[in-house]
C-alpha cells in the first residue's frame, strides 16, 4: 500500500514542487556568494535583464516538466 502511495502523480508532483521551492529559497544565498546568474549554463537558467530586473526561465524545467505531463498522461489513459 505504502508503493502504490509513492508512486501516484500527484506525490510525484507535490516533491517536484517542494524541490523547485527549496532551490527557489536557496538562490539569494547562492547570489551573496558572489555567483551572478549570467555566469549559469544556459540550460539551467536562460534569462535577461531589464532595467535592473532579471528574468530568466529554465529550459531545462521545461523539458523535464513537458516529459513528465506526457509520461502521466499516457500511464493515465494505458
């Protein structure tokens, strides 16, 4: 019972989300070491500055994100 549990979209989602969460709380840290977000590899984050703000999107997230939607929605309808 405990595996089936584990193994549901919706767990699966709910530790995505809490990963992306801690990394989100975890980047000023990372921005007071000195690290500056236009030296990260741009498939981990792709971004730009506009007028002093930065926006930036993952490729990266996105691939994993889209692969993952596809993955439920076939062991959904198999």
């Amino acid at each position: 019972m405990l595996g089936k549990e584990i193994l549901s979209p919706l767990m699966l989602l709910g530790i995505m989300l809490m990963m992306v969460g801690a990394i989100l709380l975890i980047l000023p840290l990372i921005a007071r070491m000195g690290i500056r977000l236009e030296e990260v590899h741009p498939l981990i984050l792709l971004g730009k500055r506009f007028d002093g703000v930065y926006i930036g999107t993952s490729p990266l997230l996105i691939i994993i994100m889209a692969a993952l939607y596809i993955a439920f929605l076939l062991l959904r309808r198999g």
